[in-house]
C-alpha cells in the first residue's frame, strides 16, 4: 500500500538496493540510527525488519488498478511470507528508486523484475542464516509465513529473529534465480485487492482528501486560449487583472499573478471558487494555429518528420501489381481521459524547503518542475503521492501540483487548488487525433499485395502548465515519437512499409490508455477485414492464414471459439430484427509499449456483437468476448477486472466520444458536451483468459483496449454493410451514412414566424415618445391637480397596534410579496435597493422599513394609504408603477391598515438604496401625474353575489396586494397594464415571460384549481412544472398565507381559464407519451447534452433523486412562444428554489456556449412539444438572454488589438 | 434573482449528519458537500463534476440519493443527512459496503461513494430489484475506470447479503 513507512529505524533490518554501496556489495554495519535508507545514492527495493515486517518500494503510483496488491503478492511469494506482511511503498520521491513515469503498464511487467529478484535474494540470504543459527544444511530447510525450519523439525526461527541486532545490505543481484512458477502458492491466485474496504468505507485518503494544519484553498483562472499548450500567445496575454472584482468576496487572502498564471486564495474552499468567479480579468486577444476540430485535415497540415520503422520487401512492386487495389483511411479523433475526479494537489512551501502532496503519474519528473519552477533543489523538495481518480495516460495532475505550489509560496501556508470539472475538460491534455493511411490490396489470388502503412500523431509530453503560463518554459511545440506504437501491423505482409509521421501537438495532448496502438490497431484490423471481404473470406480465416505468432494463433482461435463464431464471406448473415440490424466484428492486437521496437504486452482479441438501428443510426454494443494472454497472472482476479475495465471505457470512447472544438478551441467542459458510456449501454462482457504461467508476466492494463474500434467497426460493417473509419460511431453518423435525412433545422416542423414581441414594448416609436414628451409634461403640470406633502410624523408606537393586526399586516406582506422587491442587499429585512429592469429603465427599490430618514418612518397613516392606492410618495412626489399601486388601489382598506401596522413595527434600517433615473419622458416624475390620471382606476371591486366567497376573496387577493396582473398582464407603450381583454393575458418582468393566467392560457395542458393550488403552495405542480426566477419568490411570500387564501387564489385564477376542450389528464397523458419515444431525426448534439446533463433529473424514467422531476413534455416554457424563460432557467439554474423540496438545478451559463445552449433547445422543443413551431433564431436568443443576466458566462475580456 | 430567499446570507443553519445534529454558522448558499468534506471532515462524498452529472458527491438526504454539489445548505437544512461513513455501525461494513469488497467492484474507487450509496437507496425500496432497474438506479452514477461489470455484481450479492440477514434496511440511511 502507498502510505508511508514506520520511519523508526527497526531494531535490526536487511535491505536489498541496486547501485554503489560505499561498504560493498554484501556486508553487515552495527545496528545504528541511519533513518534514511536511500542515503547512500543506492535504491532500495526491499527492506525486512526485526519483526518480520517487509517493505517493498516501486517506483511506480497506483493508478487506480490496485497495483499494490500484485506487488504485495509477488514479494510474499519470493520470500514465503503471509501477504499481510508486505506493504508496498509506491512512488515517493525520496523513498523509492527512480523507475520513470508509470506508462504503458509496465509496473508488473517491467519495473516489478528486480524487486522479484530482490525479494528472492533476501529469501536465500535469510535462509542462510537460519542454517548457520539451526545448524541444519540449507537444503533442508523449508519457510512458511515468514518461519523457517526443518520439515517436520521443532526447531525454527523467525525472519525478524534472525535480524535482531543486525543490519544486513545486500547489492541486488540482477541476475538471481526466482522461483519456478510451479512452486507457487500466492502469485497466480486471485486475492482480494487490499485498498477496497477503505475506499468503500470513506477511511482512504485520496490526495483530494488531504488536509494540513493551517492550509487555505486555492483556485485558478485559466487563460482564455483554453488546452492550448503552444504559440506566441502562452504565457504572455494577460493584460489586467481587477482585484476590485473580488473585493465583496469574503475570505479572499491573496489574488495571485505570476504572467499569465491567475490564482486565488481564501480561507475556505467556496470563498476561493467564488472569488475565481467573480474575479474579472482582461486578455490580449489571440489567433490558435490549426484547427484541432478540423480533424484530418488538421492533421495533414500539420509540419511532419517521416520516420520509417519498417521497409521490408517491395512495397513498390506490390502495389504496383495488385489486382484489387485498396487505399483507406482511417481517422481517430482527439478524446478525454476524463478522469472522475478534476486534479487537485496540497503544497506547503516553506523556507526550509517544499512538500506537496500529489496524485501525479510520475513523482521524480514532477519533482523537476517544481525545482525548475521555484528554483528550490531538488533534495528540498518532497512529493508525497497519494492515489488520485483513476487518469488512464496524463491529466492535470501535474498542472495542479505546480498551480499549488506557487499559491503557497505566495501566501507562506500550506494550500490546496482543486481544478473544476470544467478546467480538468478543457485544460486536461487530451488523448490525441491520429490519422493512419493504407495503401495496398489483393493480388488475383486474394492474398494481400502489399502493406504501405502511414500514421500521423501530433503530442508532446504536454508541459506543465505553470512552468509555460509564468513563462518559464519557451511555449514552442515539441514532438514526442509516441505515433509508433503497435505500428508495424502482426500480419506477415511479405512487402512492407510502416512509416511515422512524428509531429508537434495542435490542442495540448499526451499518452492515453492504449497510446497510439488503439488508433494504428484500428487501421490494421479494420483493412485486413476489408481485405478479406474483398477476397471472399471469413475475416477470422483470413487473419489466421497470415499470423505466424503461435500464441497470437492460439489466442485467435479461443475467443472465436468462445464466442461461437460462424465463418461467413459476406456481411449481413445475421438475421434483423425490425430496424435493428446485428452483426458480429472480429480484431486482434498486441499492445507494443515504449520506444520502437518496444516491448510487447498482452495479446488481445475481441468478437464485438452489435444491434445497429436502420432508422435512428444508433448502434448499441450487445456483447464483448475478450481474450488475452498476459503470461503468467499474478492476481487472476485483477487481471479480469482490467480486462472488463479496458472494454467498457474503450467501447465508450469508440461509440461516444471526441472533444468538440469551437474556434480552435476545446468546447467540452462537462459529461452533457462529453459523454461516456453508463450503465444503460453496458455490453454483456465474456473474458477469455489464456493459462501460461511458466511465461513471463505481461502488462495488463492497456492491452484489452487495443482490438475495441476495429472489432466494433468490423461489427458494424457485418450489421449493415457499411465500413466507418472514424470513430466515435455515434447515432448521428451511422444515421448519416445509412439512411440520409435532410438537416435537423430543415425536418423540424415548419418554421414559425417570429412571434411579435408586444409586451412591454412600446407600440409607439421611442422617438415619436420622446418627441411628446415635453407636451405631455407641460400639459400634465398644467391640466392636473399638484399633490401636497404631507407632513412628517413621529414613527408611530408599534405598541398602539394589535397583535392581531400587525399579524394581519403580515399575512398582506406576504401576498403582496413586499419584501420580494423591498429587502436589504442581504435578502433579508426591507431596506430595499433592488434593481428592477423595466424598457424604461432601472427603478430601484426604495427602502419601506420604519426608518424616519431611509425608509417610511415619519410616514402617517394617510401618506401611506396614498402611497399604496395613489402612488404619491409622502412629499408629494409621483412614484412609478414598478410600485404596483394600480392593484393595491383595488385592495380593501382594512388590509392597508394592517400592512401600515406591521411595516412600522418591523425593525428600522438606514440604508438608502440607489436613486432612480428613467429615460425621458418617464425621467420626469410630474409625468406620472398624467399617467395616473389615464390609468388609475381605484377602489376595491363590490363583491360578486352570483359567485362563491372563496371566488371573491379569491379576486380581492388576486387583484389586490397579490397584485399578479403587475407582471401576468402586458402593459401599453406608457408602461401602464393592459385592461379589458388582455388583462392577465401575459406579460414580461425583468426579462422573464410571466404567462398568461385568463383565457387560452399558455399551458400545454390546462390549469385546474387543484394544479393552481398545489403550484402556489408548493412551486411546482406536475402538469406544468416548477416555478423559476421572480414566481419562485412569489411562492415563497405567499407560503406565509393561510392555505385557504391560496386555495381561494386558485378558485379565482382557474375561473379565469376558457373551459378545457379536452380533459387535463387526458391531454397531459398525450404530451407524455408522445414525448417518449425519441423523434427521428432529433438534432444529435441537443440529445447527447440532454442525455448527459438533464436526463436524469428530468427523464420518467430515471433514477431516484432528491428533488422532484419536472417532465419536460408538460413545461409551459418548453411551449412558449419565445423560449427566453427556458434559455434562463439553463443559463442560471434554480439553486433557489420556490420549495426546499423541489431540489434545485445547477447552472449551465458557465458551462455552455450559446451554440450549444441553442442545440439544447432544438432538441428539447422537438422532442418534449412536437406540436409547438420550432424556435427561430435560437443563437442569437441564447445571446440575447445572456447579455441581459448580471454574470456572463466567461468573466475573461478578451481584446483584440486594433493593428 | 430575487432577493428573498431559502437561501438566506447569515444565520445559523441546523441538520443532522450521520445521527448527530450539527449547527454551522454558514451561509444558506454553501454547498451541502463543501460542509461535509471541509467541515466535518467527511471525505466519502467527492467533488466529481459540480453539475450533479457524475454522482460522485452522492449523500441520502432523508433516505434518498442527493448530489451534495448542488445541495445548498439552506435546502439541507432540518434534514436528516447519511454519508458513507454513516451507513455502518462502527466497526465493520454495512451490508451494501460488504458486498462491494466481495466483488472487488472498485479499479480507483472514487465513483464507489455515490455506488454505493444509490444501493443502499435502492435496496430500502425494493429489496430485490431486477436488471433493469438496478441500471436505471445507477444510470446517473458515472464510472470512468470500466468498473461496471463489478458494481453490478455487488449490488446483486447485496440484496442477497440484506436478504439473508434480514437487516433489509428498510429506512435508507438509518444506522442499523
Ligand atoms: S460532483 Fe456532484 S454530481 Fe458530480
Ligand atoms: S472505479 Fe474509478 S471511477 Fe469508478
């Protein structure tokens, strides 16, 4: 296990290292403090202590495969101890030996051979000396768990017994013998893996669980020039950074900027994610070189060195001579590693030298750069590696290491950075795009003519990123010679080429699980079935003729016998069912590791069963038999899940996945733009295991990914009889190829026509308005009556009211919502200040707390009840109807009274919001004189005896303080409600659609009085959905009414209604169940977001979650006219909901861009409301709705110089 | 936004977390997850995604899988919160946590916080689920390692372990 060792030194220990010892290679010291145990320059690889104890060190880091356990099995079984003696050190600078980054899962295979040998040679050196202290010849002694004795003898002695007193090192011995796999007992048996119980428990300490005394949270603001690792632009575009932005941040220790690296750092970890929100920074603008989205062009374009690996025969004349000749290409795009976890890292940089705590690939390289990035030595710095989510190749971990140290240094405590999911997408360096070309064919008796084989792969190492942001390292393109591996194809092609085009990075990349082998794999597997369809074979046949590899052959045969393959020449034998056609795919490979001609891991086979539908495109992967030989098998069990490992996120990235790029740059910042295969889609998984235990044991961790794209493809070719050579093979594109259908735009249902945007617009020109303006105001100041102040009082003695009526007055607060726009900047309180957005401009709230000087405390009775009814301010000064007085007028005195009482036994605030300035002619307050004078229309309404008292308390409510025609009606070009007709026929407020309440309301389904009710009480009622932005607030307030008021409400809203023409439930049935089924054609890039971030909050059948699950078929604004309401809710979530029951949904702002916010939209109206027009002009809405929120989604301003 | 709130900026907020009351002076817009991982040093829920798409930071809130990434504190509040680190009764594992040690269903095991934590959900409400509705129950838990084929192998030997036992749990979240 990687945790750290006792550091006491034990009382007597033998250690086995490599390199110089000063005292020799074998010799013995007294006993004597010497705690560090690579301080002679040597590597240690073993240590065993007095009590039996054995340590192992690795080099290498787990990384998520339980590699620990294999090791733990390998030592126990050299030395005959139990395995709960070992424990395994693994990757810690300073402890154990440098054996390189942990790639290409060499850890068994490579890097575990000297630690076998070492534990072997302390076996024989321990047994020796318990043949010296029993006097018995070393021949016959035997060892079991760590004892070693004379079969059938009393006499024993203990490993640690024989240590006492001593300190043994011992010169690891390269070439020792090891024992002979028929003597094994441990290695070879499926043992449980050791960290599981902590992990499933909560006790394991990933590094993103590490704590330090005194340590602050970090964040980082990347740069805009989002995965891009290279150009003249890195490391040297900031241009400011607004420290002001944050300043309202609580908690905020330091913003720090080194060039272009960006951090904050706070006392807790959401004061820093806040602050890096909020923080505003400016950027020069940037031109990215290639287009990584341009896929193989990019590629192509792209300045090359060819290296040829391999020239064999006469490629020339083959190719030349064929009779059938063949030239394919193979395309592979640039995809995630999509570890679970973002990075995240712990530094404390301190005087005396650096720790960090790490869940880095490779600690001694990472150690490098944060010596070259601090210019502290080396031997001062120390990372200390604790498991991370698994990372298949490199991610961020590094980049988040370096981004914590320098945060660290500059605040002098410990700090932990832990990157968003969004940075880990874009930041992380991808696996990348590869373009592989054959050339060759079949000569006329079908054999294969000649094998020119071509690949492109543009990586590097992908540099850390601090050392490029902080300019440090030149941000000039390197080029890694990674394209090679498993290049050269198995097959014996007797005329032979494979050449590699090295190349630099285009987006930031670097290895990933499968490196290279998977795409080149893709390309030889995929053209050897295209040769043996070509020449009428059985492809497993046709691969068999040309394999000589005897294990390969063997491999071969096992898993197509396995799968109960049935030799067949032609594609399509396989009978359909309904659209879904099956077919059947084979692919073989050999994993070839490290630098050409590399090492060999595990062969692997794989027979892919896939159902592809004729009509949607959707291919769904059915079942996987998978073969492979890893020689000898240290933990059977591991091995397997490897392998099950290896099939399920291989076939994710073959059928689902590919970053999309917008602009040059990465677009994925989350699972609905990347998704991964879940368990919906999981394939049926039937392993194969080869039995070679006297052979050598392979690398397992990659291998099994290798065959996936080609045993797919091969699949889908046998299903439809059509070749795809890029992945992934997603619905869309398998669509496309099979079954054309016109654009998504062109096959939605026929575009609508604008909807005239009437509300709150004015009907009359704004310059024809402002031109009237001074008329009407002369003519207002001269026509109407001025309004006097009326003098100011004394704050009356909240005592001289009732209990009973200031508790009354609150229940009219409630409903008349007043501290929905009156509270204090906090939420809380009435000291208003809010902003309100009206065409005519902003009105600020004004402060209605018992203030004398802020508020309405020396307001008497009758400057209140004028304010209320006439809205005449105290001094006499008109106020604007954002202040609903129209509807209060209509509310019965009696409730004015008590909200007088109540207001003024609230306690005091002395804050004085903003001053509001409105656009001419409103801009003059006397303008409201005339504006009252046309519009108000006073006095409660005499009760309706023809209706019942829950109907006419109901409108007293409604139309009253409820005052929900203030936002439900449209209001004229002078701001005022529509009456008549159109009175609550729908209106907007601060940018949201408030629908209709009367007539053919906008509801997909129609409101009933229950609906009504249960949606006031609660914010949500099921056939329509859940209330979002000012409503939410307004639900909130009214939760303080008695329920028989909202009741009441409901009675009267839902007698508002036009009488249903079909029955509510029967028409919320129909809208469900036709939302169902996926519509053919849906826009693919709107349904893979849907699947990926809404479907399982929203979906009927999804899984079982805190919150309710609006169903989107019923969502009045998924029916709306304008889809603003919708784009809102997706931009800035529902965190705050009408009901804490109603859970919330996280905002998407900063996670989309308006392209696909607006694929989103097209899908969700195609999909959940096929009868509603399609939404026109979706990009420029989305922008629209986002300009007009406060936090835009990317708080970067980019500028682009004018020369 | 409007300015009233469930999700006011001060005051003293109180829930229940594994049995105990706690009471945290924070603000009502704090994530339920950074309280537990940072305050109370509850590190089984994870940070996976923030947008409540990979299950990783999965507590019960009531018995039912919640995100903790998207739960303000102002919606946890009054409600009765189980972790990982809840579900057994120390020491040992809690059936469900059994089960996933049987089956080794872990490669990194940072998806087994919200894995396990749906099981133990979904195994209150139907104690012996099919097929299909245990991948429906687990659709929203995301695995990037492959460990899939393990996981649902642990769910299956844990309605066996619960069934025999007869600790069905019928209250999810409630320590046995
Ligand atoms: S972290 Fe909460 S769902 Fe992903
Ligand atoms: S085991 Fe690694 S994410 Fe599931």
């Amino acid at each position: 296990m990687s945790g750290p060792a006792d550091p006491r030194p034990p009382a007597g220990v033998l250690r086995v290292f490599r390199g110089d010892h000063p005292a020799g290679p074998l010799h013995e010291e007294p006993e004597a403090a010497s705690p560090d145990p690579a301080g002679h320059g040597a590597e240690l690889f073993l240590s065993v202590d007095a009590e039996g104890r054995v340590t192992a060190y690795n080099g290498h880091v787990d990384l998520g495969t339980g590699i620990g356990t294999a090791l733990a099995q390998i030592v126990a079984e050299e030395l005959d101890v139990a395995l709960d003696a070992v424990t395994v050190v693994l990757g810690h600078t300073g402890r154990t030996p440098n054996q390189g980054a942990t790639i290409a899962s060499e850890t068994v295979q490579v890097t575990a051979v000297p630690l076998r040998r070492a534990a072997a040679q302390a076996r024989r050196h321990l047994v020796a000396l318990a043949a010296a202290a029993l006097d018995v010849p070393v021949a016959d002694l035997a060892v079991e768990d760590g004892i070693v004795r004379r079969p059938g003898a009393n006499a024993a002695v203990g490993y640690g017994e024989l240590l006492r007193g001593r300190r043994i090192h011992l010169r690891l011995d390269e070439a020792g013998a090891v024992k002979p796999a028929a003597e094994h007992r441990l290695v070879g048996r499926s043992v449980p893996r050791r960290d599981i119980p902590a992990k499933a428990t909560g006790a394991f300490t990933y590094v993103h669980d590490v704590r330090v005394e005194g340590m602050l949270h970090g964040r980082v603001v990347r740069p805009p020039y989002a995965g891009l690792d290279h150009g003249p632009f890195v490391g040297r575009s900031l241009v400011a950074v607004d420290e002001s932005s944050v300043a309202d941040v609580p908690g905020v220790v330091a913003v720090v900027v080194l060039g272009d690296f960006v951090g904050v750092v706070a006392e807790r970890e959401e004061q820093a994610g806040r602050a890096a929100e909020a923080l505003v920074t400016r950027w020069r603008g940037f031109a990215p070189g290639r287009d990584p989205g341009a896929g193989e062009a990019a590629l192509r374009d792209n300045p090359s060195t060819p290296r040829v690996l391999l020239d064999r025969g006469d490629v020339a004349g083959g190719l030349a001579g064929a009779a059938t000749p063949m030239r394919r290409t193979y395309t592979w795009p640039y995809q995630l590693h999509g570890s679970i976890g973002p990075s995240c890292s712990v530094a404390d940089v301190r005087p005396d030298g650096i720790t960090l705590w790490s869940g880095t690939q490779n600690p001694l390289m990472l150690r490098a750069d944060i010596a070259r990035l601090t210019g502290v030595a080396e031997d001062r710095i120390a990372i200390v590696r604790h498991e991370a989510a698994g990372c298949y190749g490199r991610n961020c971990a590094d980049d988040v290491g370096a981004d914590a140290v320098l945060l660290s240094r500059a605040v002098g405590r410990p700090v932990r950075v832990q990157l968003t999911r969004e940075q880990e997408h874009l930041w992380e360096p991808k696996g990348t795009a590869q373009v592989m070309d054959v050339a060759g064919g079949l000569t006329a008796e079908g054999a294969p003519a000649a094998y020119d084989f071509e690949t492109r792969y543009p990586s590097n190492g992908a540099p850390t990123l601090a050392l490029l942001l902080t300019g440090i390292a030149e941000p000039v393109p390197q080029v890694f010679e990674m394209g090679d591996r498993t290049a050269v194809p198995p097959y014996d092609y007797a005329d032979a080429r494979v050449t590699v085009h090295d190349m630099p990075p285009i987006a930031r990349a670097s290895w990933i699980r499968g490196v290279s082998a998977l795409p080149n794999s893709f390309a030889h597997e995929s053209f050897i079935d295209e040769l043996a369809t070509a020449a009428g074979v059985d492809p497993v046949e046709y691969r068999l003729r040309h394999l000589s590899d005897a294990r390969a052959v063997d491999l071969v045969r096992a898993v197509a016998d396995r799968a109960g393959w049935q030799p067949h020449a032609v594609p399509q034998t396989l009978p359909a069912d309904g659209d879904w056609l099956r077919g059947r795919g084979f692919a073989y490979a050999v994993y070839v590791h490290g630098k050409f001609p590399g090492t060999a891991a595990a062969w692997s086979a794989w027979v892919a069963d896939v159902a592809v539908n004729r009509a949607s495109g959707e291919v769904a992967v059915e079942r996987i038999v998978v073969g492979q030989d890893s020689g000898l098998m240290i933990n059977p069990a591991g091995v397997e899940h490897q392998i099950h490992g290896n099939v399920v996120q291989s076939t994710s990235r073959v059928l689902h996945e590919a970053v999309p790029f917008e602009g040059g740059l990465p677009a994925a910042r989350d699972w609905g733009a990347y998704p991964i295969l879940t368990f919906a889609q999981l394939p049926a998984i039937d392993v194969v295991t080869m039995d070679r235990p006297e052979e050598p044991p392979l690398g397992v961790g990659e291998s099994a990914s290798v065959p996936s794209a080609a045993a797919i493809a091969n699949a889908i070719f046998d299903a439809t009889g059509v070749r795809f050579r890029e992945p992934p093979f997603t619905a869309e594109r398998v669509r496309a190829a099979l079954n054309p259908l016109p654009g998504p735009e062109a096959a939605g249902p026929a575009a609508a026509k604008p909807t005239a945007r009437r509300r709150w617009r004015p009907r009359l020109a704004p310059a024809l308005l402002a031109a009237g303006a001074a008329t009407l105001g002369a003519l207002a100041a001269a026509c109407l009556p001025l309004r006097s102040a009326i003098p100011a009082v004394p704050r009356p003695d909240p005592a001289a009211f009732s209990a009973a009526t200031i508790a009354r007055g609150r229940l009219a607060a409630a409903l008349g919502g007043c501290a929905v726009c009156h509270a204090g900047p906090s939420g809380t309180g009435l000291a208003g200040g809010r902003a309100i957005h009206t065409p005519f401009g902003t009105v600020f709230a004004s402060n209605i707390s018992p203030d004398a000087e802020a508020g309405i405390g020396a307001w008497s009775y009758p400057a209140f009840a004028r304010a209320m009814q006439e809205g005449v301010s105290r001094d006499g000064r008109n106020l604007y109807p954002a202040h609903p007085y129209t509807s209060f007028a209509r509310a019965p005195e009696a409730e004015i009274q008590a909200l007088y009482a109540f207001l003024m036994a609230e306690p005091a605030e002395a804050q004085v919001p903003p001053p509001t300035r409105l656009a001419a002619p409103f801009g003059e307050r006397r303008m409201m004189r005339l504006w009252n004078w046309l519009f108000l229309r006073g006095g409660p309404p005499a009760p309706d005896p023809a209706r019942s008292a829950a109907w006419n308390r109901g409108r007293d409510l409604v139309e009253g303080l409820g005052h929900c025609s203030a936002c439900h009606s449209p209001r004229n070009a002078l701001g005022a409600e529509r009456g008549g007709a159109l009175h609550l026929a729908g209106g907007t407020v601060d940018g949201w659609d408030a629908p209709a309440l009367a007539g053919l309301a906008a509801a997909p389904v129609p409101w009933t009085a229950d609906a009504l009710h249960a949606y006031l009480s609660t914010g949500h009622d099921p056939a329509h959905g859940v209330a979002a932005g000012p409503m939410a607030a307004v639900v909130r307030s009214l939760a303080a009414l008695p329920d028989a008021d909202r009741r009441a409400m409901a009675e009267y809203l839902a007698a508002l209604q036009a009488p249903a023409a079909v029955a509510p439930e029967s028409r919320a049935a129909a809208l469900l169940a036709a939302a169902a089924a996926e519509p053919q054609g849906a826009p693919a890039l709107g349904r893979q977001i849907y699947r990926g971030a809404c479907a399982a909050c929203h979906e009927a059948d999804g899984p079982t979650l805190f919150g309710v699950r609006p169903a989107l078929a019923l969502n009045t604004s998924l029916h709306a006219a304008r889809p603003d309401n919708l784009v809102r809710v997706v931009l800035e979530g529902l965190m705050d909901p009408a009901h804490p029951d109603l859970g919330t949904m996280p905002a998407f702002g900063r996670v989309y861009s308006d392209g696909q916010v607006a694929a989103l939209l097209r899908y969700l109206r195609t999909r959940f409301a096929p009868d509603a027009p399609a939404w026109t002009d979706l990009d420029a809405a989305v922008a629209r709705v986002r300009a007009a929120l406060d936090a835009p989604r990317d708080p970067a301003i980019v500028e682009f110089p004018s020369d | 936004m409007a300015p009233t709130s469930t999700a006011p900026e001060s005051g003293t907020i109180t829930l229940e977390v594994n049995g105990t009351a706690v009471a945290f002076a924070r603000p009502g817009t704090v994530a339920l997850l950074d309280l537990l991982r940072n305050d109370l040093g509850l590190n089984g829920a994870k940070y996976g995604c923030g947008l409540g798409q990979c299950g990783a930071c999965t507590v019960l809130v009531d018995g039912v899988p919640a995100r903790a990434c998207i739960l303000p504190l102002a919606v946890a509040r009054g409600r009765r919160v189980t972790t990982l680190e809840g579900l057994a009764s120390a020491p040992g594992l809690h059936p469900v946590q059994q089960a996933f040690v049987d089956a080794q269903a872990a490669q990194c095991g940072y998806c087994l916080n919200g894995m396990i934590l749906t099981t133990v959900a979904l195994l209150a409400r139907n104690p012996s689920p099919g097929e299909a509705e245990i991948r429906r129950e687990l659709s929203g838990n995301l695995c990037r390692c492959g460990t899939h084929v393990e996981i649902l192998k642990a769910v299956r030997r844990a309605a066996e372990l619960m069934g025999s036992s007869g600790d069905a749990g019928a209250d999810a979240g409630r320590r046995p």
